[in-house]
C-alpha cells in the first residue's frame, strides 16, 4: 500500500502523493478476491488495506478499526470506501460511515454480496438453514470454523452447534476442483448435505466499479 512520507498537502488538505488516489479499507477475509478484481480491471489507482478477518467473531471491533484506519489515511487519499457489509454490527458500521461520509457496500454480510444481494433475498426462504462457505473460509476452515467453535477438541458439539443447519452451501468465487472437494469434506465433517454455486464476485465487483468510475 501507498503511504505518505511527509504533510505536504494541497488546497484541500489531501496530499500530493493522494491526489486522485482510491483507499479500500476491507475485511482480511477479502483481500484476495479485492485484488483479483483490481487487477483484471487495471484500477491501479486503488489501493488496500485490511483489517484481521477475526474480527468477525467481535463485530464491535470491526467500527472502532474502520474509524480509526480512516482518520490515520484520511489525508492521504481523494476517496475512501469500506468493504464490508453489516458483518454482525446491527447496522452499526453503517451508522458510522455515515457519520464520516464514506460508503460501504450494502447487504447484511458478504455471503449475500458475493452471490449478488437481490438474488440472495429472493432465496432466503431455501436457505434459512444454510451454512456458508466462501473461497477464503474454506481454504480457513479449521482457523475459522472448526477450532474456534472447538469441535477440534470437542466433536460432539457438532449436533448441538450445527443441528439446525440442513446444508452446507459452498459460494465459490474462482473455478477450483481442488477447493470444491474441500468444500465437500467440510459439509461431510459437519454431517450436512453439500451444495455448489459459482457466484464469481457479485456485488463486490459492481460496487468496486462503481468506485473506481468516480
């Protein structure tokens, strides 16, 4: 990521080195899937910065680091935008953008964005018992999923943690054999039926270019 090196800045308080510059602030679990976008399109004038993808088991930390990760870059960047949808804050985070005049992406979290928001409503009734599953988490599955849940140490509160679940639903952001057949070992570990959708980038490609069009 670009960072500035000095205070000169312009009329408008943004810095030389900033001057038509983008900063996504996003979701570590993200990264990948924002790079890949901002590759294949040429939008060298975003650049990206993370926050840990753990905070999503502590939404509240989600806000307190974006407002803080916009105030340390603020100065260096002509536009700003968040990737992240709600992800657990109540609408929180939306909140708060809002109140430093930055957008994020809409819908509730990025297993809706990724499949594309209106088409994720218009399922929701099939998948109230659905487990998600995206590029990223399956490749994390043990560091996200089976160790903080501690089914590593204690497999039997999988019928209590997951009986509810009828299906594990895998949204796969690239074409990958070897990622859908983890996938699959994920759904037989946590004794749920298996179902693939290739989603692609969703939303968060038509948001991103929406961004870098400005």
């Amino acid at each position: 990521m670009t960072h500035v090196s000095d205070t000169q800045l312009t009329e408008d308080g943004l810095s030389d080195l900033g001057a038509g510059r983008t900063l996504l602030i996003a979701c570590g679990a993200l990264a990948r899937e924002i790079l890949a976008v901002r590759d294949i399109n040429g939008w060298d004038h975003m650049d990206l910065t993370c926050l840990p993808a753990k905070y999503h088991l502590y939404p509240d930390k989600i806000i307190l680091a974006v407002e803080e990760t916009v105030a340390r870059h603020r100065a260096e960047y002509q536009r700003i935008y968040v990737v992240y949808a709600d992800c657990g804050t109540g609408g929180l985070l939306q909140a708060s953008c809002e109140k430093l005049g930055i957008e994020l992406i809409p819908g509730p979290h990025c297993y809706s964005f990724f499949e594309g928001n209106a088409q994720f409503a218009a399922r929701e009734d099939d998948d109230l018992t659905a487990f998600f599953l995206t590029d990223f988490l399956v490749k994390q599955f043990d560091a996200f999923v089976w160790k903080p849940m501690g089914l590593d140490r204690h497999p039997q509160l999988r019928d209590m943690l997951f009986g509810n679940y009828t299906k594990l639903v895998y949204q796969a952001q690239t074409r990958d054999p070897a990622l859908e057949a983890k996938a699959q070992a994920c759904a037989e570990r946590l004794g749920l039926a298996y179902e693939y959708r290739f989603t692609g980038y969703g939303d968060l490609e038509t948001s991103m270019r929406r961004w870098a069009s400005r």
